[in-house]
C-alpha cells in the first residue's frame, strides 16, 4: 500500500474508554496519517516493514507557496515572519503582547488566546506541567506521549494560562525529554495528590495573579480551579522501545525504512530508529508499507 502527499502532524484520538476502579479515565490511543488535510486509516500495522520516502518537495502550510526550508513546523520564511502562529508568544504564551496592540493577526488572538485554556498536569517522560486550549484535550496529551494527565485549572486566555505556567514552572518541569518518552513507561504519578500540593504551595501567588487579570475589562479571566476533575491514563500502541535512541533524519536521508515497533506521540518507532512526523509538515512524502 502506498500513500503520497503534504503532511502533517498525525492525528491521535481515543477508543476503548473506561473508568478504572481507582476512578481513571482509562483509553488506548489510535492514529491517523493526515496527508494534504485528508486523514488516512495508517497505511501499516505493528510489525509491518515501512518505507517513508521524502520527495524532496516543501509546502508552507500556510500560503502553499513552494519554499526550500521549512519554518516553525511547515511555514515558509515569510509566513514564518508574519504569522501570528509562528510568534514567540506561541512558545512562550506568557509573553503574549496583544494588549500592547503589537499583535500579529487580530483574528488569530480572538480565535485562539482568548478561547478558554487549561492548565494541566501530565507525565510523559516524568512529571510536566503545561497548558492547552480547552478544545485541544486529549489532543496535546497525546501528541506529547503523555501516559497520564489531570486539567488542574481553567482560565480565559493563553497570556494568563501561560504566566500560572511560569508560576508552577518554578516546582515542575515545562519540558518533556523526547528520549526518555521513546525508551519506556514513565513510572505512574498520583496525579491528585501533586494538584492538591501545589494548589496549596501556590496559593498566594493564584490569588495575586487573578487580582492583576481581574482588572481586564474586555474578556472573561476568571480562574477556576478543576478539583472534580479524574485523571487520564493512555495506552499507546507500542510492541517495543528500543534500547538506545537514533533519530532519523529525511532531510538527510531521503527514503528510511525499518520494522513499526510503536507510535507514540508524534513518533514512529521503527526497529532502525525514530522519526517525529509532525517536523516534516509541509513535507510531501511517499508512505508504503509491506
């Protein structure tokens, strides 16, 4: 079986759904390939020899102009100079200036910083905090290989999601290490047990920040902290990790092959190394599978 086209990130989503008898969400996570915005059943199974083939063709996802590199995840130089998606403030959403009137793109900040996010504890490669929209759960736990994740507060935009972040940051690592995530399980957290900690911890420091947001006139930035919710468990579909980690790298090594041990976040781990899919969006690639 063969499939071609621009890709992009897979698309991970969630079946088999159950509560445990320690009151957790419990699921396995499937995948989809999503190859020029169309997704695709994956082309090969567990223990299937694949082949992933970069044509040598680069399309920014953003204007579809034809580019020689790509920028901040798919875009070409020039998107990635003027899109508000490729802003630093993506990264690092606590530097969010749209209320110094520098922002980019007006429609991008009224469609995602200020839709509801979530401030989150996961464990991928060992305990993380970190934010998303509140549309994007699971979804960024999954593309992170994240085994387990509990929402621990709700606000009104990226900027404050992002400085409770900072906050946390201080105590917890913001940071997920791709190596330690492709070689294991990360040993099980109590997740509620370190939310209650922390709230506690921090509890000055939540006040003070919500007395700041509560000044804003123009959008809801209330802080809601999220003490009914349940833990997450995730079951991906890994065979085996490999001992030691070797990356695959296309822009190198055009046409890589190997044996599909596991997908896991965005990676797919072949028995002669790993290869993150979601850096080659914009990449056109050939995906055949024996």
């Amino acid at each position: 079986m063969e499939l071609q086209g621009i890709c992009h990130k897979m698309h991970a989503g969630l079946k088999d759904v159950s509560l445990t008898d320690h009151q957790t969400h419990k699921a396995n996570v499937e995948y989809k390939f999503i190859l020029d915005r169309t997704e695709f059943d994956l082309p090969f199974s567990l223990g299937q020899e694949v082949e992933i083939e970069a044509t040598g063709n680069i399309y920014c996802i953003s204007c579809g102009t034809k580019t020689s590199k790509s920028f901040s995840q798919g875009h070409c130089f020039k998107c990635f100079k003027t899109k508000a998606s490729c802003d630093m403030c993506i990264m690092k959403p606590e530097t969010c200036h749209y209320h110094l009137g520098t922002c980019r793109e007006e429609s991008f900040a009224q469609e995602v910083c200020f839709q509801p996010h979530i401030v989150y504890l996961a464990n991928s490669s060992a305990l993380k905090i970190g934010i998303t929209r509140l549309g994007q759960m699971p979804t960024r736990w999954l593309d992170q290989g994240a085994t387990q994740a509990l929402p621990i507060m709700k606000v009104g935009s990226r900027r404050l999601s992002g400085q409770l972040e900072v906050m946390f940051g201080t105590q917890v690592a913001d940071k997920t290490d791709w190596r330690k995530l492709l070689k294991g399980e990360a040993e099980p957290l109590d997740l509620i047990q370190v939310r209650d900690e922390l709230l506690i911890e921090f509890e000055p420091q939540i006040e003070t920040i919500r007395d700041e947001f509560s000044m804003s006139l123009d959008f809801n930035e209330n802080v809601e902290i999220l003490e009914d919710e349940l833990p997450r468990e995730f079951i991906y579909p890994v065979d085996c990790y490999p001992e030691k980690i070797k990356s695959h790298n296309l822009d190198k090594t055009p046409i890589i092959r190997g044996k599909l041990q596991g997908i896991k976040g965005q990676y797919l781990i072949l028995d002669t190394g790993v290869i993150n899919i979601r850096k080659y969006t914009g990449y056109e690639l050939k995906v055949r599978s024996e």
